[in-house]
C-alpha cells in the first residue's frame, strides 16, 4: 500500500514565517521590538512582499506580533509565551509521522499507568464498553478508528488530569488520518486486526487490575507495534 501524504509540503509562507518565528524565538527580534520593513525582510529572504506580508499576517493571528497603526508591526510581550502547536505542513513524509507516534508512545504510558493507579469502578465500566466498541466496530466492517479514539480517551479521564486529556486530544488528531491508512490494512488481514483488539485488552485488563507497571509496558507495546503497522503500510 503507498502512504498518502497526511498534508501538503510546506509553503513559502510557511518558510518564511518559520524563519521569522526562529528570529523571534532567538531573542533577535524582543518582545516589544519593531519587526524590519517589508521591504527589508522581502530582501533578507529573497521572496515577493506579499509572501512576508501573509507570514506576518499568520504571526499576527498566533498572537506573535501585532501591528500599530501608523507604527508597524511590533512582538509582543508575550511573543515568546504562546500556546503549543504542531505545523501541520510538517507532516508530509512518514517519518514526520513517526515522530508523532513517538511523543504519543510517551504520553501514552504514562497515561495508562497513573490510569491503573487512580481509575474508579465507572471508569473502569467506561473503558471496557469503548473496548467492546472498537470490537462491534470491526466486526460489522468498520475501521474503528472513531472508537480507538474513544477508548483511549476514556483511559486519559480515568487519570483524573484534564491535562492529560487534553494532550492526548492534540497530538491524537495529527495521527487519525495515518490510523485509517493502518486499519484499512487490518481490515485486509484478520490477524492483525486481532493483534490490535488484543493490545488494547492488554492495556484494559492491565488497568482493571490496576497494575501500574503492566499497564505501562502494554501501553508501549501498543504505540511500537503501532509504529511498525505505519512502516508496512508504507512498504
């Protein structure tokens, strides 16, 4: 199977604002100081003042920079304190996936673990029934993408930290298009459709029994066996 490419290549104003991102993160450009004209910035790139205007315009909407009428265009004070983001024109190639897959096989663990330690009984209710959706799924043909999700953030609530739920929703969405690449797959050989039903109830059965440490290596287990599903989709 060829692995589609999960966004477009970068742009040139996606260099650019990049770069500018780069100068700013240096401490080349402070919080408070005026960015160069357009003029000069079009120079120092080597692209057209309309590029560098709508990469300033993309900072402008991070909350980067801001512009002063009759001023220019100033960073902000809190140009180097901003929310966590992912370029998603990053991602074209497989191995830009990987590294995705990776940072979730950290959270991941971790998650199932303080899961195992903390869970109450309806958590543990609400993981078993996302775990008997993801297999109804598949049975009636379906990929069970949607419910993979469902049941993985079931295990995030059981940790009793929003913070964790709320990480794994954002690194999660940069991986569903390449899961359905996967399943698609699986679908085609029953055998690792079952590999995957089985790692999942490896993890629940480790939660129920709250075993922290099981419930961190099945965790593992998981995301590296998932890592490898993506190369031979690839392949």
């Amino acid at each position: 199977m060829v692995f589609p490419r999960v966004h477009s290549p970068p742009t040139l104003t996606d260099t650019v604002a990049k770069q500018l991102l780069a100068e700013i993160d240096a401490g080349r450009v402070p919080p408070g100081e005026k960015l160069p004209p357009e003029t000069r910035l079009a120079e120092q790139f080597g692209v057209s003042r309309t590029v560098i205007r709508e990469a300033v315009s993309r900072l402008r909407q991070d909350g980067i920079v801001e512009a002063r009428q009759g001023s220019g265009v100033f960073v902000t004070a809190h140009g180097g304190q901003r929310a966590l983001r992912i370029d998603a024109a990053e991602l074209s190639s497989l191995d830009a996936v990987l590294h995705i897959v990776d940072l979730r096989r950290a959270l991941e663990t971790e998650i199932a673990a303080q899961a195992a330690a903390r869970r109450s009984k309806r958590d543990m209710a609400a993981i078993d029934d996302a775990l008997a959706a993801i297999a109804t799924a598949v049975e009636r043909g379906g990929d069970g993408v949607k419910e993979d999700v469902a049941f993985h953030r079931c295990i995030a609530q059981a940790t009793g930290n929003p913070y964790f739920l709320a990480t794994l929703a954002f690194v999660s969405q940069y991986l569903e298009a390449a899961t359905r690449v996967t399943r698609g797959n699986e679908a085609r050989h029953a055998d690792l459709m079952r590999a995957v039903l089985q790692e999942h109830g490896a993890i629940a059965d480790a939660i129920r029994r709250q075993d922290v440490e099981a419930a961190r290596e099945a965790a593992r287990i998981h995301m590296v066996n998932a890592a490898a599903r993506l190369r031979q989709a690839h392949r």
